[in-house]
C-alpha cells in the first residue's frame, strides 16, 4: 500500500463518518495544523486532540459538512489532497463552499504531519452570518 492510498483510506472513512477510520493510520505524535482563520485553526498533538478540536467540533457545529476530494497527488512521503469543502453552520444556517489543499507528511506508513490550506474567509462569512 503506497501512502496515497494510505490518504485515500482516511477520505473514504471520512465520506462514511467512520472517525476510528479516520484516525486508524495517524501516529501517535501527529501534527495536525488547521489553517490560520479556520474555526479550528491551531496545531493538534496526538489523534486524540485531532478528534477533539477538528473532527468532533465540526459534526457538533455543521450540518452537511462535506469534504469532496477531486485528486489525490502522490508525492511519496508527501501526498496533497485538494478538493471542496461546503457545509451549513448551525447556528446562522449559512452555508458555505471552499476549495482545499490538504498536505500530508507520512513516514513509514503513518501520518505525521497534516497542513490544510483553505481560503477561510468563506467558512468564516458563514460562522459569523
């Protein structure tokens, strides 16, 4: 298995909600980096923390949040996702569409790195409505 596919595991379990799939290839020390200005933005250490600031925060706050991937670019070590995310904030019931780039680091099998790049000022029109 070549770590795209790896990548391409943890976006099928994202399209199923399955959060254990989710997490299932991400090393104990992962860095997880949300973009600055995202609603989440911040450094995560651990699958634990990745869980509780990024992945649950979003199925508490959005309904229909939705990352759609259009490509997967295998760079070895270094995969890049990009894709659109969309969704509608609870709260102000906007909703919103985003392109994405997703950079993934990878050793041995495991991710060890993982940087979103989205134009945040999108997701954050809707957070603020």
């Amino acid at each position: 298995m070549t770590h795209a596919d790896i990548i391409r595991r943890h976006y099928d379990a994202s399209d199923r909600g399955d959060i254990d799939g989710m997490i299932a290839d991400l090393a104990p020390t992962v860095r997880w980096t949300e973009a600055a200005g995202f609603p989440y933005a911040g450094t995560y250490v651990g699958p634990d923390a990745v869980v509780a600031g990024v992945f649950s925060r979003l199925q508490e706050d959005w309904d229909g949040y939705t990352l759609s991937i259009d490509e997967v670019v295998d760079g070895g070590d270094v995969v890049v996702g990009i894709g659109t995310y969309s969704g509608t904030y609870r709260r102000t019931g906007r909703f919103f569409v985003a392109r994405v780039a997703h950079a993934w680091r990878l050793e041995g099998g495991r991710v060890i790195a993982f940087e979103q790049f989205t134009d945040t000022e999108l997701v954050n029109r809707a957070v603020r409505g």
